[in-house]
C-alpha cells in the first residue's frame, strides 16, 4: 500500500517531533511503553524509531485496529510490537503486561468522562511505583481555557458528542490521586497542547 493511502493524521504530524524531544528525557530510563490510542500508527512508529532503547507496545480500541495495521506492518522498526494489541480502556481485566511507563496522545478529550476514569484506573493498576504515564493534549487549566482556539476546539468536540470535551487538569488531578498517580511535570506545547507527566507512586 502506497503511504498517500494509509490512514494519515495531520495533527500526528505536525506534533510528533516536539513530543519526541520531551519524551527522550521523560522516557530515558524506561524499557517498554505501552502506547494508549495509537490510531494511524504515525506516532508509534517515530517515536520507536526515534527512542531505540525502548520496547513500544501500540494499542487501540478493537474497532480502530484497522487504522495502524498496514503502517505497523510497513514501517515498524524491530523494537515496535505490531499489529497493535486491542485495549478497551473500559474493559477489565487489561491485558497483563509488563510496562514500566505508558503514553497517550489526544485521547482524553475524545473518551467519555468514565472512559478518562477507566484509562487512569488502569494506568495506575499497570504501572510498578516508579513508572510515568505521559498524557498529551489541550487541557483546562482551573475551569478556564487555555486559549481560544482550545474553546473553539471544545465546542466543536461537544457539539459532536456531548461526552467528550477538554479535561480541566484539577479534576485530572483529583482523579489520578485516586490511581495512585501524581502529576510531576508539565510541559508545553505548540498549538496551546501540553504533555503532563504522572508517576506511579508506591503501591
């Protein structure tokens, strides 16, 4: 299949080598990274290929499978497991595997409230004390958008479904505590973005 036919995302394009230059010190130290919501796989194969050191273990949901399978099974360099696995954030048990981080990119703002419950919830199960969870995306800071744009963005999401929506970082906060995760960084990003860094604390 010629790469003009893939399934293709401007957005991955455009913020992939940004995150990219964060995640090599954030995951510097990690071994094997499950990726939540890989879509078209864009992210999953640059960033596998950008951080050799590491195992990248790329999943969606069973019904978006499809969208990565031929991009994994063109370009994915040794240490991308492909196909991807199927993971429903909502569905328990998760698969049992052993990941010391896990990263995620515009996901919690297309999930239901209970989704983003569930995806944390699981995380924090996942994850050994230590381990990072790197979360990516526009983000509410206080109740309060970040930008306009981010508030345009909102509207066009809700308008869409009324369950999904921007997330304010507080409620991510008070959430994560209950997960036995805790927001450590927070970096920010082109196009009013933000890559927030939660770690496993003991269990």
């Amino acid at each position: 299949m010629h790469s003009s036919d893939l399934p293709f995302s401007q957005a991955c394009e455009n913020n992939q080598a940004p995150i990219l230059v964060v995640l090599r010190d954030w995951l510097a130290h990690s071994k094997r990274v499950l990726e939540i919501g890989t879509g078209t796989g864009q992210h999953a194969v640059h960033f596998a290929t950008g951080l050799t050191h590491l195992h990248w273990l790329p999943s969606d949901h069973p019904e978006t499978l499809w969208q990565s399978r031929e991009r994994l099974a063109r370009d994915a360099p040794v240490n991308l497991q492909q196909p991807a696995l199927a993971l429903d954030v909502a569905q328990r048990p998760w698969p049992d595997l052993q990941v010391d981080a896990v990263f995620s990119a515009n996901t919690a703002h297309i999930m239901s409230w209970s989704e983003v419950e569930a995806m944390f919830r699981g995380v924090g199960d996942l994850l050994p004390a230590g381990g990072c969870f790197c979360l990516y995306g526009p983000f509410n800071q206080d109740g309060r958008y970040t930008s306009e744009s981010n508030k345009r963005f909102d509207s066009w999401l809700r308008e869409r479904s009324p369950n999904q929506g921007i997330r304010d970082l507080e409620a991510l906060k008070s959430l994560a505590a209950g997960s036995g995760l805790s927001l450590e960084m927070r970096q920010p990003m082109p196009a009013n973005n933000q890559l927030l860094l939660w770690r496993r604390v003991s269990h």
